[in-house]
C-alpha cells in the first residue's frame, strides 16, 4: 500500500485530507480527526538508515497511534514510531512489507483512539 492508495483511503473513510505542515518536509503530511483535531496518522519520508533498512535513500512510512506498541513491534514492517512517542505510536513501512488491510486496520485503530 504506497502513499497515495493511504491518502485515498483515509479522504474515503474519513473525509479527512491531507495536510503538508512544513515547507522543509514537503513529503510528509498529517492527518487530523475532524471533530477533535488531533493527528492519527502521519506520512513521512525517512532515510532508510533510521530503520536500519539496507539500500539507499528514503522510504514512506506511516506513523499510526496503537495501545499495544510491544506486541506490534513484532511484526515485520513495524518499528519504533520515528520521530514520535514511542510508548503509543509505531512507524509502519510503505513498501508492501505490512499487508494493505494490516496497514488499513493500524489506520483505523489509529482514528479512534485519538477521538
């Protein structure tokens, strides 16, 4: 699931658009609840060092809110929230390691635990 397939299903289910915040990170967008206007989702493009990833360059990631941090960091795909809580928030790569429907579920256990 890459980042435009995301931005769909979010603007889809949610009707929430993304929000490109920093003139310094043009390819990293926020996603805000509408009735609250707390994030629960984030899309950045992070040096595939910060993951200890092999190759070159940057990868898409999503950083998702989560009650259960420990059991998700398990996963293949998943890693410490970059850049973000670590005790309530994942990174989740954007490279068709983690399934489309895992990505979907993480998205929206996400939304309603910010709400």
């Amino acid at each position: 699931m890459g980042r435009q397939d995301i931005i769909n299903f979010i603007n889809k289910k949610y009707s929430v658009n993304p929000e490109y915040l920093w003139r310094r990170y043009p390819d990293f967008c926020v996603f805000r609840r509408g009735d609250n206007k707390k994030w629960f989702a984030i899309i950045m493009k992070i040096p595939r060092e910060k993951f200890q990833l092999s190759g070159d360059g940057a990868i898409d990631v999503i950083n998702v809110k989560t009650d259960n941090v420990e059991f998700f960091l398990g996963v293949p795909g998943i890693f410490p929230a970059y850049h973000m809580n670590k005790n309530n928030w994942v990174s989740v790569l954007l490279n068709g390691t983690v399934p489309a429907g895992n990505v979907k579920k993480l998205i929206e256990m996400s939304y309603v635990l910010v709400g």
